[in-house]
C-alpha cells in the first residue's frame, strides 16, 4: 500500500526533498570516530584538548561569545562545524584560514553583527540566518564561494544590490530571516539564482513586507509565520504573486498561517490561475467570521492541496460554506487532516478527485454514503476519524469504481455478519484496517479481489476457515492481534507475505511452508512459543528458509516457555527426536529389550545358567531344611566315609579296582545304585548322600566330563565344600583329560583341575600300591568319628 501511495505523492515533494538533501548532505553524512559532539554543556569558550583529527565538531546550545584562531588552528581536518544558539556577537573568518577542508558552518541563532569577508572557499553550507546583522552580510568575496548550496542570511533592511555579488552563484537553498525586517517603502531584492527560497517572517505580527523579490528558477517557495486580515491580505496576494510568476515554480508551502476565511479563499483565487502544481499549508490558524465566499475554479496546473493542523477560532459557521469550498476544487490530490471536520460533501459529477487524505478528522459512518460522483478516486485514506460500522464503509465504496487503495485505520470499525453481506467497489486492491476493533468476523467482509490487506492491532483470535476465498491476497498484516495459530494457505493461495508477529502463537503447525509455498517474507517473531516437541520440527523448517524470507530471524523468536528455556532464542532450542516421537521412542526401547533379552538368553545358554539356577534352587531348599536340625544331629548323620561319583562307562574300573581296595580296609562307600533311596529325586539323593559322607570321591575322565550327572554330583559336592569348611573332595584322574575337551558350562570343573591337587591312575601296576596309601591317608584323621557313629547305630 505504501509503495502505491508514494507513486501518487512522490512528485509532490520530490524537488524540494532533493534541494534540501543535496544542501544538507553533510549534515546528515556519517558519523565516524573523528565527531565530537560538544552541544548543550554550558561552554563559554572553545575547549583547548579537542582531538586534533576532528572533521565534526558540534558546539551548539552552549555560551561561546568569541572565536579565536588558536581554538580552530590545530584542526586542520575539521569539516563540519556547528555553532548555532551561542552568544558570539563579531566573527572574523580568517580564524578558519588553517580549516581549509571545512564545508559545513552554523552560525545561525547567535549575536552576529559583524562579519569580516575572508571566506574559506571550499564551504558548501553557510547559515548566519537569525543574527543581529542590519543588512545583509554579503560582500564581494561570497562571490569566491563557488560550492555553496545552501545559505542562510538575516536583516533588518533589504536593498537592491545586496545580494548581487552572489548573482552568478546557483545555489540549491536560500534561508532568509526577516523577522526584524521592517521597511516604510517598496523595495527591490533581485534574487537570480535558487532552487528554493524560504523567507521566516516575525512572528504574531501583521504581515508588512513591502519587498518585491525577483527571482530566476525558483522552484519551491516556503513563507514561515504569516499572519493575515481582511486588511492586509491584498498586500500579501501581491507579495506572493510577485514571487509566483516564474514558470519553474511548482511548491509553495506556508507554515504557521493566521487568517480569516475570507482571506484564505481570496489566497486560493490568486493562486489557481499561477503555475503552481502544489499547495502545502501547515498549522492553520482561522479567525473572524465563516461565511459563503464565491469562488470559481478556473483551470489550473495545480496538481495538490495539503492542509494539516487547522485550529478553527470561529465557532458559529454554516458546515455547507466550508465543505463546499474544498468540495468543488478542480484537483486531483485533496489532503485536509487535523482539523476536526465533522463531514465532507460530496463533490460535484465533474470533479477530478483521485487522491484524498482526510486523515485525524471527526468523519463518521455517513460520510460520502450515496455519493456517485467519485468515479475517479483512486485513493482514500480517512485514518483516524469516528468510523464504525465496516459494513457501512463498504456500501461508500459502491460507486467508487476507480478506487484502489481504501485505509481506514485507527477507527472504531466493527462488522456484526448480521448486518448483511459487505458491498465492497471490485477495484480495491489495498484495504487498511489497522487499529480498529474487528474481530474474527472481519475475514468475511473483505473485498474479493483485494491484494494486499492490514489488520494489524485488531481484536482477532483466529482466521475462520469457512470463509470466502481470497485466491488475489498477496499480503496480510495480522501483527498485534491474539492468533494462537499460523493461517492455513488454503484460502489464500497466492499469500507471499505475512506479518504475524506479536499475537499469541505458541505452537506454529509444521506444515506452514508446505502449505504457503509462495510465501517470500514471513515475520512471526515475538510471540509466545512453547519450546516442546511440538515446535521442533517448525523450528527446524524455519532454519531451512532464507533469512531474508524469515524476518526479524533468530533475534525475535525466543522461547516463552517452559521456564528453563524462556528467552532462548528458537535457533539455540535443540530436543533428540528421540525423546519427541513416542513411537520411535516405544521402538527403540522394544529393540533394546530385545537385543538385551536375546543377549542374556544367549549368555545364559552359553554358560549353562537355567541348569546353575536349577541347581542353586535345589541346594536353597535342602539347605532349608537342614537348617532347622542341630549341628549334633546333622554330625551324627554321616553314614559313609566317601561318596563316589563316575560315569557308567567307568563303573567297572570302580567295581573292579576301587571298592574292593577301599572296602578292605573298612571305609565304607555309598553308591548310587546301593544307597540312593527310592521315591526322592535324583538331585535330593545326590545332596543326601553328599552330606552323608565325609568324602567325595569324583572318578575323571573324558566319559566323565560328558555326563550331566557328574558334573551334578561335582556342583553339589564343591558347594558342600564351601559350606562345611573341610577338604573333602579327592580327585582321581582315570584318563588324562584334554583342557580344551572339557565344556564351557563346566567352569567349576575347570577351575577345580586348575587350583586342587588330583591323584592319577598309574598304568604301572608298581605304582598302584602308593596310589592307594594316598587313597586311605585322606580318611585317616576321621576314621574314629565315623566309627563312633557306626557304633551307635
């Protein structure tokens, strides 16, 4: 919208913007480390310790009354100097002759009275404007200064050859202080020279300047404190048209304007016919009386009429005089704003009317209802007055049939679906509706083809998705509202930009940039996010897009909650996808208790654990029960002096060579097949008879170590071991037994051939007498405890 607004006003400063730019370039250049900023600190001289490479000094406000060459000698660089509002009442010009770089001096709002004329040459800005000089301080030396743009000047008289030697200069600026000016007779002021002339007059007091000023390609003209009567406005008229009759006017700009209505009407009658192409009146003053002035609009190059800030004195008027004076002007641009206007008639079928700015006005909702005649208004702004109703606001535009661009901000507007339908002119392409008090309610009465839309500072929650389809909407400003969601692109397909920012977003969908592909700028910062798993994805989207489409990205979205996080810009806001998809979170805990349960299951198998806890169990429960007998009773149960333990496939080595060698010498053994009592379990028989016996005997061999029960027997009779405290397994190697032949699961068995001493079957029959000695050594020491229990029983 504002892109097209400057299309139509742009011409209307553009020349006095550009006049005024290149005389103050400098003014506005770049400050650097070498600028010193010295103002308003109650100076009376020149500081002596300022950097010597300074180019901007800055030493206004202050009570400096006198310059000497030491304060400027040391700053050979110095560029810009600023001066204004002192107290320096004489100037000599050769204290500058060391600053021959210097380009920018202020002198103005000082004591100046006298000036010497030694110039420095390269000055492009000079302003002695509101000083205390009688005439004006121009000497043949000014004519030396062929760079100056601007030049500010004051006097009290005006003679004709003043100005003279800077005749051949072209300057972009002069700035002319009459606010001590007074003369008794008509004089001349050739002024040849200037693009633009601004002439301050006294203030709150009658305008007397009898002065004819003569200029050459002057294009913009500005009167500063103009105070008017029906007495003395033809003397004005005539000053003015002096000044207006150059064909390279096209502003004239009056500020600070005191007159009556019938002066100001007789101002426009003497202005209309003159090549003027804009009008610019500022802070309007209005007294006396209101009454019906005639006035016919000739034709006119006048393109634009801008009134803002009328303070209206007169209380008692006709509304019809007044509006009908602005009504029926033959122009294209009308802008009327701060002044109170309660209504505006609507104009006549032949006016040219295609810009018109009626901004801080009282306008209500009945303003231009049922008026026809605006079929070539391109544009209307009535920001800020007292509309309310949007539905009524809709109707005005019915007949508008040129109307693009419609701003209505800053209202009271509200829009009740009750009220009907809206009735919008198909040609509106821009609607403000900035700072009103509309609610959801707004998105079905929008114009159809609209493409560009500002709803920002408004009372919306959320964008209705039921709504008409606004497929030409390029640009919707949502800014300042109470969204708690991003819109869905469904109903604006060709949305590229979108300013959403502080509303109350928490969770953005994820989906946005899929679903608004068009989308080129984006502004969604400041609003409240909720930093959880739900943003992560929005926030990783984000990251992914241009930051020249993501506005205002990273150092306005921060995280708002939870606390830990609040402040924390989105861009440093990181969560494992892990911990946000619980499904892949549920699977990759199922997968890890698998591999766990798998890998335990596998351990377990390799080393045999379900047998270990079999037994382990088993040997808890008999140990249970041999608990609750006494020590004297469980020592009185030995019944044997060896258990032996041996695979079938050695039972006939045992019965053959061991038993009967034992046997003779009255050591008595329990044998599985012998002693075992029937009806208990296998493994009950094998704990009893361990713990019955004061030895195991466990007979080694490869066939051994591939019996299950063996190895059982070994198990139980190594935990007894333990338990009781005593020595009392004997091992006996039948057959060596390879270390790797002997499986894993039987770690016991490895570790008891790897620490335990073993006695070995020999093969030599000599040696068979010193294995059995070793045999009956071992039950030597407990023979007499278990022949005490033999006695017993």
């Amino acid at each position: 919208m504002t892109k097209d607004k400057d299309s139509i006003t742009g011409s209307f400063h553009f020349v006095c913007l550009v006049t005024l730019i290149v005389g103050n370039i400098i003014q506005f250049s770049e400050e650097s480390e070498f600028a010193v900023d010295m103002s308003n600190m109650k100076l009376t001289h020149v500081p002596k310790n300022l950097p010597p490479k300074t180019k901007i000094l800055d030493m206004s406000q202050n009570h400096i009354s006198e310059l000497h060459v030491s304060d400027m000698s040391y700053l050979s660089g110095l560029e810009v100097l600023r001066l204004s509002h002192n107290r320096i009442w004489c100037l000599d010009f050769r204290i500058f002759k060391f600053n021959q770089d210097l380009e920018y001096l202020d002198l103005s709002h000082n004591q100046l009275q006298n000036i010497s004329c030694h110039l420095v040459t390269s000055l492009k800005h000079l302003d002695l404007s509101f000083n205390d000089f009688d005439v004006l301080p121009i000497c043949k030396e000014f004519g030396n200064l062929t760079q100056l743009h601007f030049l500010g000047l004051s006097a009290t008289k005006l003679r004709q050859l003043d100005l003279l030697p800077i005749a051949h200069l072209h300057l972009n600026y002069i700035l002319l202080d009459l606010e001590r000016y007074y003369a008794n007779e008509t004089e001349s002021l050739p002024i040849l020279n200037t693009k633009t002339l601004d002439l301050v007059l006294h203030p709150n007091q009658l305008f007397s300047v009898q002065v004819n000023i003569l200029v050459n390609s002057l294009v913009c003209l500005q009167l500063t404190n103009i105070e008017l009567n029906d007495d003395n406005c033809e003397l004005f008229t005539k000053f003015s048209s002096g000044l207006t009759r150059g064909p390279t006017l096209l502003n004239i700009t009056l500020r600070h304007m005191k007159t009556t209505w019938k002066c100001l009407v007789e101002i426009f009658r003497s202005l209309w016919p003159k090549p003027v192409e804009y009008l610019n009146i500022y802070n309007l003053t209005l007294f006396d009386k209101i009454q019906k002035e005639d006035i016919h609009y000739s034709k006119t190059t006048l393109k634009a009429l801008k009134i803002e800030h009328v303070k209206n004195e007169v209380f008692l008027y006709s509304q019809t005089v007044l509006y009908t004076i602005f009504s029926e002007m033959n122009i294209m641009m009308l802008t009327i704003s701060d002044t109170h206007f309660i209504h505006m008639l609507c104009p006549p079928p032949s006016n040219t009317f295609k810009f018109l700015n009626f901004t801080q006005n009282l306008f209500t909702d009945s303003v231009f209802q049922n008026c026809s005649q605006l079929v070539r208004l391109e544009t209307l702004i009535l920001r800020k007055n007292k509309l309310e109703d949007l539905y009524k606001v809709s109707l005005m535009t019915k007949h508008m049939t040129s109307l693009e661009i419609l701003d209505v901000s800053g209202n009271s507007l509200e829009y009740d679906r009750h009220d009907g339908d809206c009735t919008w002119v198909g040609s509106i392409v821009v609607l403000n509706l900035s700072s009103n008090i509309l609610t959801d309610s707004v998105f079905r009465c929008l114009p159809p083809k609209v493409k560009v839309v500002d709803l920002h500072d408004n009372r919306i929650r959320s964008i209705p998705k039921p709504i008409m389809k606004l497929e030409a909407l390029q640009e919707l400003n949502v800014a300042s509202n109470s969204l708690a969601h991003l819109p869905d692109c469904g109903t604006f397909s060709s949305l590229s930009v979108l300013t959403i920012h502080s509303n109350s977003i928490s969770n953005p969908s994820a989906d946005f940039f899929q679903s608004c592909q068009k989308i080129r700028s984006i502004r969604a910062g400041n609003n409240p996010f909720q930093c959880t798993c739900e943003l992560r994805e929005f926030v990783q989207n984000l990251g992914q897009v241009s930051r020249e489409v993501v506005e205002g990205w990273p150092d306005s979205y921060k995280c708002d909650y939870p606390e830990n996080y609040k402040g924390t810009l989105l861009k440093d806001f990181h969560m494992s996808q892990l911990s946000c998809n619980t499904t892949l979170l549920l699977v990759t805990i199922g997968v890890t208790m698998l591999v766990l349960t798998a890998t335990v299951t596998a351990l377990c198998i390799y080393l045999d654990l379900p047998w270990y806890l079999r037994m382990v169990c088993q040997w808890t429960q008999t140990r249970h029960r041999a608990r609750n007998i006494p020590l004297e009773e469980l020592q009185r149960t030995l019944q044997f002096h060896a258990f032996i333990s041996y695979s079938g496939h050695d039972s006939a080595w045992v019965k053959s060579e061991l038993l009967p060698n034992l046997e003779k010498e009255d050591i008595r053994i329990c044998l599985h097949e012998r002693s075992f009592v029937p009806g208990k379990s296998i493994v009950e028989n094998i704990i009893n008879c361990i713990e019955k016996s004061y030895k195991s005997i466990f007979v080694l061999s490869p066939n051994f170590v591939q019996s299950e029960w063996c190895h059982y027997e070994l198990y139980f009779a190594h935990h007894n071991l333990f338990h009781e405290g005593s020595n009392n397994l004997i091992l006996i190697l039948l057959e060596p037994i390879p270390h790797n032949c002997i499986p894993s699961k039987y770690h016991k068995l490895r570790a008891l051939m790897t620490q335990r001493t073993y006695l070995e079957w020999p093969k030599e029959k000599s040696k068979h007498g010193l294995f059995w000695a070793n045999i009956r050594a071992a039950f030597n020491m407990k023979l007499t405890l278990i022949a005490e229990n033999d006695a017993e029983t």
